[in-house]
C-alpha cells in the first residue's frame, strides 16, 4: 500500500516538473523573440535617436579612404606640420581656469607612441592651471568624411577633457558663435564620471538655449581603457559613434527641425581641435589633488569618400 502511494507521487512530482520546465522554455523563446524584434527596430537605427543599446557596429569603413592621420609614432612636440596650438586665458567663454601654452613639453609632448596633453598646477599670469589646446586649423581641412580619435581620458573632479570642430569661420571672424556651428565629437566632465557627451551646436539649438541636439551616457572605465571617438559626417547627416557602435544620429531636418545655416551649420569646412580645460561653468569645482592631469591619443584618423 504504502509502496504503491510513493510510486504514484514520484511519478505526479515528474509530471509536475515536466509542465513547468516547459512553460519556462516557452517563456525563454518568447523574450528572445522580443528581444531580437527590439533589435531590428527600423534596421536597428531609429532616426535622430541614441540605439547604443542596439549592436550597430558600422560596417561602412570600407567605403572610406584615409586621407589624413596622426599615429604619434615620433618623440617630442606634436607634428607642426599637422597641428598648431592655441594659446591663452581669457575663459574660452566659458570662464575656465586653464592657460593654455603653446610649444610646451610639459603640457603637451608625444612619448611612447601617444599624444599627452597635461594639465598641471602651474600659475600663468592670473591663472593657477596650465594646459594645451591643439588644433588642425591650417593643416587639415574637413567638409565631410570620417573621423577617428582613439583616447584615454583623464580621471578627477573639475577637469574637461574634449574632441569637437569649429568651422574656419570662426577663425576668419565671417561667423560668431554659435551662429558658425559646432561639433562634439566627445566631451566629458570629471564630477560625473564615466559619463560621455555628445552634441551638434547652431544658432537655434545650442546649449545656451537649452535646445542643442544632444545625448550622453555612460561608457565603461573611460579613465583605464582607450575608446574610439567617432563621427561619420555627410551633408544629409552626422552619425557619432563610441568604439564602432551608433551613440547618435542627427538627420538634416529632422523633426521639423530648421535645415538652413541656421539650423544646420554644416556645410561647411571645420577643423579638428584636441583639449584639456579645467573648471568653468561646466567643469565645476577643482580637486587640486589630481594634477598633474593628462588625456592621451593614441591616434587621430580621418577619411574621405
């Protein structure tokens, strides 16, 4: 009797299990089935929207042509023929506490096959901090194309590392900004660690405003690990990029938005510029404690179609 008993619950028990393993494998398919749905969401890229969460690895490299580069594989002062500083310490308009000083191989010197660009603990004329601000104006000019900046960013509390463009209008003084336009490829401020900005500046979307096209999310260990900075540029878009995945993209006249100089300043040629700020509006509050302060590149690349 009581063997008969075990036997009939050993085998309800099996049933049991059987029933719920099943139900769990069905579950499982449907949540993939969702998952890969989620994935392939417009052809996984939703217009003028971030899809870093969506595997977007660009395979359109091959449609481009290096036309222009840095490796850094030399020793001493950045490539005059490739770069050029800027100098000075007026707040860059946006009341930063740096100086920035030209021809400096404390500031910014190339070693062991990277770009160290150095902020340090230094007084220069009313400023407290020095560092470099480095450029391609003159050297190279781009209107479209591809750019690669492979970096490790600098870790602490008031620094404000950056990777964006200018037009050469600017410089010529035929465009004040933000009526000239600007390009962040990467921005990045120390009190919010890990956290990558990028952002398209024009006279009607800017930050000033509070309009600017933007978005930013954290990047893993920025600080220990180099990351590819990247933008595909067109004159119907510009495409960012973290380490070959879309982080953004901003179509000319999306969402109604204007699609003339004023709205969209980039038909035009812009220039490559590479520096370390510290404090400012954004930067904040200085941790004196973490100079000297160093970002390093390890390459700058840039194509062509």
């Amino acid at each position: 009797m009581n063997k008969q008993f075990y036997v009939s619950l050993k085998a309800v028990l099996f049933l049991t299990l059987l029933v719920i393993s099943s139900q769990i494998n069905a579950q499982g398919n449907a949540n993939k089935a969702v998952t890969e749905s989620l994935r392939t969401t417009n052809g996984g890229i939703k217009s003028g929207t971030n899809n870093s969460k969506i595997d977007s690895t660009d395979s359109l490299r091959k449609d481009w042509k290096l036309v222009w580069n840095d490796e850094f594989n030399y020793v001493g002062l950045p490539d005059s023929t490739k770069w050029v500083f800027e100098e000075g310490g007026d707040g860059w308009g946006n009341n930063e506490k740096q100086f920035y000083v030209a021809n400096s191989l404390k500031n910014s010197f190339v070693k062991d096959g990277k770009l160290h660009i150095v902020a340090l603990k230094k007084k220069k004329g009313k400023l407290k901090y020095t560092s470099a601000k480095l450029t391609t104006y003159k050297k190279k000019s781009i209107q479209y194309g591809r750019i690669d900046v492979m970096a490790k960013l600098p870790k602490g509390k008031g620094n404000w590392p950056a990777i964006w463009m200018l037009p050469e209008s600017i410089q010529n003084n035929t465009e004040p900004w933000p009526l000239c336009g600007e390009i962040d490829i990467m921005e990045h401020v120390g009190k919010n660690p890990n956290m990558i900005h990028t952002s398209l500046h024009s006279e009607l979307y800017n930050h000033v405003k509070n309009t600017q096209v933007t978005y930013f999310e954290k990047v893993d260990d920025v600080f220990n690990k180099f990351h590819q900075y990247s933008i595909e540029w067109t004159k119907d878009y510009i495409r960012f990029y973290i380490d070959n995945k879309l982080f953004l993209e901003s179509l000319k006249g999306q969402d109604g938005r204007v699609s003339t100089n004023e709205g969209w300043p980039f038909d035009k040629p812009y220039y490559i510029i590479l520096n370390l700020a510290i404090g400012g509006n954004w930067g904040g509050e200085i941790d004196n404690n973490i100079f000297p302060n160093e970002m390093l590149i390890d390459y700058v690349r840039v194509y062509e179609k």
